[in-house]
C-alpha cells in the first residue's frame, strides 16, 4: 500500500494515524458515520467480533457486526447484486430483515438492513438501505449491521477492517505531517460512544494524490489551510 510505504519511511513512529486511501480499498465503508467499518466492541448483550460467544457459550458468532446506528443509511461496500431477502430470526420482530448479496468473488448477507430492494444491483457507494431499530429490540446494544459470509467463514478474510493502518504514537506526541497537505474537515471515528470522546478526533487530508484521515489527532484548526512537510 502506498501510503504505508510513505508513512513507514518519512515517519515511523511519528505519527499515529488510520490511513484510508480511497483508490486502494477494497471495502468501501458499510454505514454513515462509520467510515472505518469499526467492528463492534463488547456490550452487555456481546461481543461484535466472528466466533465470540452467544447464548452462555452454547453457540458463537457467525457473522461480524459492524457499527451503524439505528436509522443509519448502509451502502454497498463494493459493486454488488442483490440476492433476495434474508433473515435472522424464525419470529419476526422490528429487526427482522435483511439481504443476500454477491459480488467481488463473495456471498454474503447483511442483517438488521431495511434494503430499498431485493433484487438489481448497486454500485459502490451506492444506498443498500437503512439500519432498523435496534435500540427497540435490544435497549443499549451497540447498534450494529451483521455481515455473515454465505459459508459462515469468517468475514475478515475478505478485508472488512483492513483500510487502515495503526503507526505507534505516544500520548502527547506531536504529529506531523507525511508531505505537503491540505486540510480538508473533521473527521471523527466514533459516534455515539461517550466513554471514547477523549479521542474521537481528527482530520480528513489530501495531497500527494491521495485522500486519507488521521484519527486520534487534536488539530488547531480542521480545514482551509495547507501545511508544508513536516
Ligand atoms: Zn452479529
């Protein structure tokens, strides 16, 4: 990847960033205000990653949860052909409903999805549909879209997560920037979690050809201004 050869000769260790360059990933983000595909951490109903426990350790997860909030437009990840409707539970409530879909060499579902449609196709980018209410069917879970390969393989094989790049940073330490950049706007990782506001921060950059972000960055100011190297 470009911008970690660049970010691993100019400034290792400097700089702690989450680099998306949108040329080069593979799966485009899943959900508004979740442009990293954050996978959903541990709550008092579970943990969001493949193969964590469910029902007292009885069965594991077989998909992966991706945070979207309730309400939340869900895009397709890459060009896609809808498959029919899906569905998680024999008996129907608020959250019941979802799609199959394939594309780029994968099948797969994703559930708790109200879709505009069934069946076509969507291009990248383009609106699947909208996150139900979960909050409604399980108060205080972290509200989430569940992706589940039609095999129940592990859904990180296919690089849902991998679109950024963690580079060690300590607390405190000045960022700097990789090259001639301009500042673009605020970019935050988080939405509605409180206990991480302390670092939900950040800017949206470009140059050198590439778009990208830097979380976990307090910045003076977040766009109109362009900053040399360094
Ligand atoms: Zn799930």
């Amino acid at each position: 990847m470009r911008l970690y050869i660049l970010f691993g000769f100019l400034l290792l260790a400097v700089i702690c960033s989450c680099g998306v360059d949108a040329s080069q990933v593979k799966f485009g983000p899943l959900c508004s205000g979740n442009p990293s595909n954050h996978i959903r951490e541990c709550d008092k109903k579970g943990c969001g990653a493949y193969g964590a426990p469910r029902n007292n350790g009885k069965g594991k997860h077989e998909g992966l949860d991706i945070v979207c909030a309730d309400g939340a437009t869900v895009f397709a990840p890459f060009d896609v052909k809808l498959n029919g409707k899906a569905v998680p539970y024999r008996v129907n409530n608020a959250i019941n409903d979802g799609v199959n879909l394939s594309g780029g060499g994968l099948c797969f579902k994703l559930f708790y999805v109200k879709p505009i449609k069934y069946s076509g196709t969507l291009k990248k980018g383009q609106k699947i549909g909208t996150l139900l209410p979960m909050q409604k069917v399980y108060p205080g879970i972290t509200s989430h879209v569940h992706v589940q390969m039609c095999d129940r393989s592990d859904p990180t094989n296919g690089d849902w997560t991998h679109e950024c790049l963690d580079i060690v940073c300590a607390d405190g330490v000045t960022v700097l920037t990789p090259f001639d950049v301009m500042l673009n706007q605020k970019a935050a990782p988080y939405i509605n979690q409180p206990k991480k506001e302390p670092i939900n921060n950040g800017t949206t950059l470009s140059g050198e050809g590439l778009s990208f972000k830097l979380f976990y960055v307090k910045l003076d100011r977040y766009s109109g201004t362009t900053l040399k190297k360094g």
